[in-house]
C-alpha cells in the first residue's frame, strides 16, 4: 500500500490491523518500510528530531548450512542505520558543522526503540532463548549508531520452536552470530525504502 510520510505518532495500528498483517504472513514476504507499527517511526534523530529521516519495519534471515535465524524489526531509533560497510543507510539530515548531541529529552520514557523478535528452531531452556535475545540486541549494536542511547528503549524478544523430527540438535554457538546477524539485517532492511 502507499506509504505515509514518517514523523505520524498518531498513527496507531488496531486489532483490523493486526488481523491484515498475520494474513498477509501467510502469503510470503510481508511488506517493509513505513508499514504497519514502523509506520510513523523515524531514525537519525541524534542531532535533533527536526533532522530524522524515516525508520520502518523489516526483516531479516541469517542462515549457515541448515540453521537459520529469522527476525523482524520496527526501527524508531535516535541514532542512524548503518550498511554493513559502516556507510550511512538512513542517518541525520543535519549538516556537519551543526551535528552536536541533542538536548536533554524531558520525557522520563524513551520515546524512540528499536523492537525486534528473532525466531529460531531448537529446544533450548528459558535462559538460552534469554542468551539469544542477548545476541540478538548485538545486531542493533552493529547497525545502528549511536545504538542503545538513553533516550531508547530497545528490546529484543526471541522465540524457539521445536526443530523438524530427524532434524540435527541446535547448536547455541551457532544460532547466536546467525540471531545477531538477522536482527542487523532486519534493522537495515527496515530502512531500504524510497521515501528518505
């Protein structure tokens, strides 16, 4: 659907919605960008909100040999996002003699997050799927800059479903470069519209 401009905080997505987003699922790729809760986000923000540029929602996959890790991100970051060469994919608009760290914000809530939740296969305990959150936070450290600021309230949520029988046993050392991996591209994926 077309896309609406980035900065609407009171877009807010109801249950009709949500409905629409899980059919959608079910058809293939869901569509990225400045959809769904990544509709009014924005990123770039660390030298001033009036210099952001839009955010968006994506995902991403992470795969070696047959374990894989999938992600999905809603990127409303202070900082910008990064290419995996450390190049500016979506960052601040402000020039460079004026990029100075923002004032204090004086709301006591993060206004801005970066949402991600990560999938993968495997039977793990509860403080396993906490590891891989963990290194799921770590892809947002690699794309985005500043990441985790104090004006953020990030947070990654992972999901383990019970492997194919006959399927190999999950190897954690494995799956948590492939969760930091798919949450980077995720993030970045979120950012890769035409609409900056």
């Amino acid at each position: 659907g077309p896309h609406v401009a980035a900065g609407r905080p009171d877009v807010r997505p109801g249950a009709a919605q949500g409905r629409s987003a899980c059919d959608a699922a079910a058809e293939g790729a869901p569509p990225t960008g400045l959809v769904g809760a990544g509709t009014g986000t924005t990123v770039g923000k660390w030298a001033g909100r009036e210099h952001a540029v839009p955010g968006g929602f994506g995902f991403g996959v992470a795969e070696e040999g047959e374990t894989r890790a999938a992600a999905v991100a809603v990127v409303n970051a202070v900082g910008d996002v990064l290419a995996p060469d450390g190049t500016v994919l979506a960052g601040t608009r402000a020039p460079e003699a004026r990029r100075t760290p923002p004032p204090e914000e004086t709301s006591p809530l993060p206004a801005n997050t970066v949402l991600a939740a990560v999938a993968v296969e495997g039977t793990f305990e509860k403080r396993e799927v906490r590891w891989l959150a963990s290194r799921g936070s770590d892809g947002i450290t690699i794309a985005v800059h500043p990441a985790h600021t104090r004006y953020d309230g990030d947070v990654v949520f992972a999901v383990a479903a019970p492997a194919p029988p006959g399927s190999a046993p999950a190897n954690l050392d494995v799956l948590g470069p492939l969760v930091t991996a798919a949450v980077a591209a995720a993030v970045r994926n979120a950012v890769a519209h035409d609409d900056a």
